[in-house]
C-alpha cells in the first residue's frame, strides 16, 4: 500500500497505514503515538507486513465482483513532524 502526502512523499506499508490513521478523528491518536514511539511504529509495520504476505491467500476467499467506479476526491493530510 502507498499514500502520497501533499508534499509529493511516498509512505509504504506501515508508514503508510500510520498516515492513514493521522486523517481520520477516531484514530488520529493512534497515528501520534506510533510517530512518537518507534517500537510502535515497528509493530504497525511488523503487522502491515504479515497480512500483507497472506494477500493472495486472504484474497481467494473473497469472491470477485464487478468493479465499482467512485469519482477521485482529494483528501488533505497532515503534514507529518
């Protein structure tokens, strides 16, 4: 997984699901957490990682279904520290 911040910076994997965590309310403290502690971060990571080497086996047990088309939308996300 890749996002893409404002500045043009590419986040991958667990730093990629840590800025994810950063825009939305619910979970912004989650994301600050794991930014101000890096044995947190490395667990996101740690976790990231492992569901991502079951993907294709995550992915047979879902059936395939049409594609659904929504029109992009820009979301804002906080500048990182």
């Amino acid at each position: 997984m890749h996002v893409v911040d404002r500045r043009g910076r590419v986040h991958s994997g667990g730093d990629a699901v840590i800025r994810l965590f950063s825009v939305f309310p619910r979970s912004r403290w989650k994301a600050w957490i794991a930014l101000l502690l890096p044995p947190v971060r490395r667990k996101v990571d740690r976790q990231y990682r492992r569901l991502a080497d079951r993907r294709s086996e995550l992915a047979s047990r879902v059936p395939d279904a049409p594609p659904t088309v929504v029109p992009p939308r820009w979301v804002r996300l906080p500048e990182s520290p």
